[in-house]
C-alpha cells in the first residue's frame, strides 16, 4: 500500500509542477504584455493550487511530501528543457524604437 501511496504522490507531484511551471511561463507573459491584474490572480491560483497539494501530501506523511516535492522537481527540469531555445535579442530598456 506505501509503494502505490508514494507511486501516486510522484504522479500527483509531477502533474501539479507541468501545470505550475507551464502557468508561471504564461503568468510571465501576461505581465510582460500589460495584463497585470490577470497575471496577479493567476499568481495567486498558481501558488495556493501547488501549496495545496503539498499540503495534501504533507498530511499523508513526511516520505510522501518528499516524493511529491521529487516529482514537483523533476517537472521543473522537463518544462524548462522543453522551452530552451535561442534567447531573444538583448535592448536596453530606455532604447528608442527604430521608426520612420
């Protein structure tokens, strides 16, 4: 029963992290492309959702929580692989436009 308890914890770990790290990529744009107030509130679901399910695991017990955090960790490392790419051209921040 403890192995298929942990087994589920990891499973449970690894699908809250994608969707936690998957969501800090969008919560990023969102406050990159002006809609602050939207990206606030995704904030705040995005970090009370996570907080949940570790506090869920915490609950079951200390190996658990471990395993749970372990999956959490490992979905950082595959979300953030997944979206390595070539990094955008470096402006400075008071740089005017090209315009006509």
């Amino acid at each position: 029963m403890s192995a298929l308890l942990d087994a589920g914890c990891f499973a449970l770990g690894i699908a809250a992290g994608l969707l936690h790290f998957r969501l800090l990529h969008w919560n990023t744009h969102l406050f990159i492309t002006g809609g602050a107030l939207r990206a606030i509130g995704v904030q705040l679901l995005r970090l009370a959702a996570l907080a949940a399910v570790l506090v869920l695991a915490a609950w079951l017990g200390a190996l658990p929580l471990l395993v749970t955090a372990l999956g959490v960790m490992i979905a950082r490392f595959i979300v953030t692989s997944s979206m390595r790419g070539p990094a955008p051209p470096a402006t400075p921040r008071n740089a005017k436009a090209a315009g006509p």
